[in-house]
C-alpha cells in the first residue's frame, strides 16, 4: 500500500465515522425531541403543581390562624373558668360562714 492509497483510505475511514456520528447525533435527536403536545402537557402539569402548592399554602395559613383563634378561646375559657371556681370557692366560703353564724345565733 502506497501514501495515497493509505490517504484515500484513512479520508474514507474518516469519513465513515464522521456519517455515523452524525447519524447517531439525528437518531438521538429524533427520538429524545419534545413535541408540542408533550410541552402543552408539561405546562397543564406545571400549572397544576402551582395551583396545588398554593392550596396547600392557603391551607396551612388557614390552619395556622384557626389554631391560633382556638388557641386564645381555650386559654379565655379557661381564664373564664378559674374565675368562675373562685366565685365558687369565695360563696361555698361565705355559706359555710353564714351557716356557722346561724348555728351560733339557735345555740345562744
């Protein structure tokens, strides 16, 4: 084999893998390749995760204020109730007093 034999067929070797590679690029391309429809369904998709990522935030910021509003009615009710035990406590005082005084006042 002579230096022009060996050019011409590494120009041909080369060329072959340069059409192969490019083949290969295209078949990649071609299959991996979005269509329309697949992109309109990504945004339906993305709009969606967005609406429902809203929600969710609308919800947990319901939530919170709900138990913070539960929160202050537990604790006012409470506040309500103590008040209401030592009214109890102060008048079942008073009774047992008035109820000593009037045994005092039959036995004199």
């Amino acid at each position: 084999m002579n230096r022009a034999e060996f050019i011409i067929v590494t120009a041909i070797i080369l060329f072959i893998a340069f059409a192969l590679g490019w083949f290969a690029h295209w078949l990649i391309h071609r299959f991996s390749r979005v269509s329309g429809a697949d992109m309109g369904e990504l945004d339906r998709m993305a709009q969606a995760l967005h609406d429902a990522e809203e929600t969710r935030d609308q919800a947990i910021t319901y939530l919170q204020q709900r138990e913070t509003e539960l929160s202050n009615q537990q604790h006012q009710t409470e506040a309500e109730l103590r008040a209401a035990m030592d009214g109890l406590r102060a008048a079942r005082q008073e009774a047992e007093e008035l109820r000593a005084y009037i045994e005092r006042q039959n036995q004199a």
